[in-house]
C-alpha cells in the first residue's frame, strides 16, 4: 500500500482510499481530501514533516500522520 507520505517532492498521486475513521477521516474530508482528487508534493520541511501539497488550487500542509491515512495510487 503506498500512502501520501511515501510520494516524492514534486510528484503527482491521486488519493485512492482515506483510511482513519470518525473526526480524523472527517478533517481530511473537510480539508478537500476525497478519493479521486489529485494531490502535488511541493516540498517537505527538513525533519519531513510537515508537507507542503497543493491541491485543488490550494496550499495545504499536512502531518507525516495524517500522511499516512491517504492511500494513492
């Protein structure tokens, strides 16, 4: 299973399953996190984390984590 955490900088994945349950899947889905959506690495801070993504013409940065929860394919 590859997860969002495992996606290099400056490469595209889109989200296939959103693991987690109850309020954490919930504040992935809220964040625009879906299945389907595709989702761009721009940077990882140096210690890795937290991560810079854009998606849906947006910034967001997200915890190694949270990371972790998000299938992609």
């Amino acid at each position: 299973m590859k997860t969002l955490r495992d996606v290099s900088v400056g490469e595209t994945a889109k989200v296939k399953k959103l693991h987690g349950e109850g309020p954490t899947k919930r504040r992935i889905m809220d964040m625009g996190i879906t299945k389907g959506v595709d989702i761009y690495v721009r940077k990882v801070a140096p210690l890795g984390d937290p991560m810079e993504l854009n998606i849906r013409n947006y910034e967001l940065s997200v915890r190694k984590g949270d990371a972790e929860m998000i299938e992609v394919e």
